[in-house]
C-alpha cells in the first residue's frame, strides 16, 4: 500500500486506525492528540501547539489524501495519517560502511548499539533511518534484522517491487549467515561449561567440513530479559542447532580473545550469545550474559542480572558478536550471492 503521506527525513509517516470499540466518532484533532499524549517516548515539544501545527501544513490526511481539517469527525475504523515527532536520542557513533550497492540491493556494515528498525525508543538512530538519508533512497527497506548490539553486514532493497522476493527468502531461511563470536580464552572462562560440554576442549578441532554440531533447547520468556536453555530435553527434540566451523586464538583490541565462526541452523532468541555462555565462555561485552549465572542459564526462576539502561551505555565497548558473512542464491537473478563484512 502507497503511503497517504511521503517518507520524510528517513521515517515512514504514522498510520492510525481509530479504534472500532470506541462507542462515539471523535474529533480530528483530538484524535491525533490522544495518540501523540499517550506516547511512551515523545519529543517534549510535541504538544497541543504542534498538533495543531500539523493540520495547518496539511499533514494530517486520509488514506485518499484528503486533508483534514482539526474538527473534522472521525468515526470508528477511519484510518488518519500524520508525522509523529521522535524524543530526542542518543547519537550512535558509526557509519553504515557500503559493502555493495546496485539497482536492487544495498549492502552495509551495520555498527554495533544501532537498531535495524524504528521501534519503541529507538528511531532516528536505526539503521533504517540513517540508510535513507544517507544514501538518498527513501525506498529502502531491510531485507532482515541485525540485533542492536550485533555488527556486520546487513542488506536492504532499493525498490518496492523487489522487496517480497528477498523478505521471503530470509523467511524462510535460505540464505547461510556465518558469524563470528569473541569470547575469552579457555584459562580465563569466567564460568564453568554446561555438563555435557565440560570437554570440549577435547574435541577434534571443528573445521567447515566437519563442524561442531551444537544442541540447545532454548526457552526465551515474555518479559524475562534472558534465554535459558533447559537441560532436561533430549538432544533428539531440542530446539536450537549451532554449527562451529572454526575456532582460532587472536589478538583483538589489545588482548587474546577465542574467535568462533558460528552457523546459526535455526533463529531462536540470543541463541549465539546463548550457545557461548553454555561452554562457560560469554561473548565479550556482552551486557547480558558476561553476568548470568549459571543457575539462570538453565532455571528460570533465577534472578537476572541487570544491564545498564541504553542512555547509559558504554559505545567503547561493543559486543564482539559480528555478523561476518551472508551467501544465498538471488531469487530474481539466480545467480550466487555472498557479502562480508570488513568488521
């Protein structure tokens, strides 16, 4: 569906349906007030004035285009049209490096502590938004996700038209994404390795032709911050795989650091940052699980650490999970496709 209003600055504007329970239509004006009021994080500024600013330049219309004047009435299941104002944010340092760029895809480094999509506090500083401006394409769109603290290559379409093709290959996890985690070395593993791990240290080195094939059964909780794996389960019915395809030692930033090259086979939530912590080893500067214990790995009752708020972060220290390579055949071109990541 065409949007009523054009994309400005790198955001979509704002689709809202009166709601179909209220019992009488509502005033225009009023309306808008009502959503921009209850909004969890809005700018300061944005009050009654700026609403009405907003009827005056007429950028409040209808699906149709119409513009509405502030007391126009509204009845149920009307949908209105309108530019919310974002709450001030964060600067995220960073730029989005190109990696590729043609008439059909772009392709860029995403830095860490940036989200991929407009969402809850996070709006101007989204790689979604940034991508826009800086690259003058307001028709771009993800082709996926990246998890605000993940860095690595991230792929957007350039046209519309184009875009189902590519969201439906992620969708149905087509493409091969290969990662690579940071984690101490072995003499320095702040934890103890989950039971069935404890020698790992033992296993033939994994290599892409004979990887390290991990199970977890991974169980994420609404409103609990963490994933915790429950032992329990057989291998045969757990719900998350993990290849390893390499592990070598390096020095990155000034110190030895594990670097794991990871193959996630399934999507479950934090499920690398989750396979890390099982070997005892988290993902360095990871502001969850470097601080969960090993009873609220496996139990869910355990209490959770608490990270810091995002105003609070520290952008010096990035979590050393990077999304390092992503390889699938086009679905339009059918020709092989494979993007990495100068992180």
């Amino acid at each position: 569906m065409k949007n009523a209003l054009p994309i400005r600055s790198g955001l979509n504007p704002t689709r809202a349906q009166v709601p179909l329970e209220w019992a009488d239509p509502v005033v225009a004006e009023d309306f808008i007030w009502h959503l921009i009021s209850t909004q969890r994080h809005r700018h300061p500024e944005d009050d009654r004035t700026a609403v009405a600013q907003r009827f005056a330049a007429g950028e409040v219309v209808l699906d149709s285009g119409e513009q509405l004047a502030p007391q126009a009435m509204l009845r149920q299941g009307t949908f209105v049209n309108f530019y919310r104002r974002p709450a001030p944010e964060r600067e995220v340092p960073g730029d989005l490096d190109l990696i590729f760029q043609d008439d059909t895809l772009l392709v860029v480094d995403k830095p860490p502590f940036l989200s991929t999509l407009p969402r809850g506090q996070h709006i101007t500083q989204t790689a979604l938004v940034k991508a826009r401006v800086q690259f003058g394409n307001s028709d771009l769109s993800p082709c996926h996700r990246l998890d605000r603290l993940t860095r690595g290559v991230l792929m957007l379409t350039t046209r519309p038209e184009v875009r189902g093709a590519y969201q439906t290959m992620f969708d149905r996890r087509l493409p091969t994404k290969t990662y690579e985690a940071l984690t101490p070395l072995p003499h320095d593993a702040p934890y103890a390795a989950l039971e069935r791990f404890h020698d790992w240290q033992e296993w033939p080195a994994p290599t892409e032709s004979e990887p390290w094939v991990l199970r977890h059964h991974m169980v994420k909780i609404r409103g609990r911050l963490s994933t915790y794996v429950d032992e329990s389960v057989s291998q045969g019915e757990m719900n998350a795989v993990t290849r390893v395809l390499g592990l070598r030692e390096e020095q990155r930033e000034g110190r030895g650091v594990l670097v794991w090259t990871l193959q996630p086979g399934t999507g479950r939530t934090h499920q690398l940052r989750v396979a890390m912590r099982s070997f005892g080893l988290p993902i360095i500067n990871d502001p969850l699980y470097e601080a969960l214990s090993d009873d609220a790995l496996t139990h869910p009752d355990a209490e959770l650490p608490r990270p810091v708020f995002v105003e609070d972060e520290d952008f010096s220290r990035p979590m050393g999970l990077i999304a390092k390579k992503l390889e699938f055949t086009d679905p339009i071109t059918g020709q092989p496709r494979s993007f990495e990541s100068r992180f």
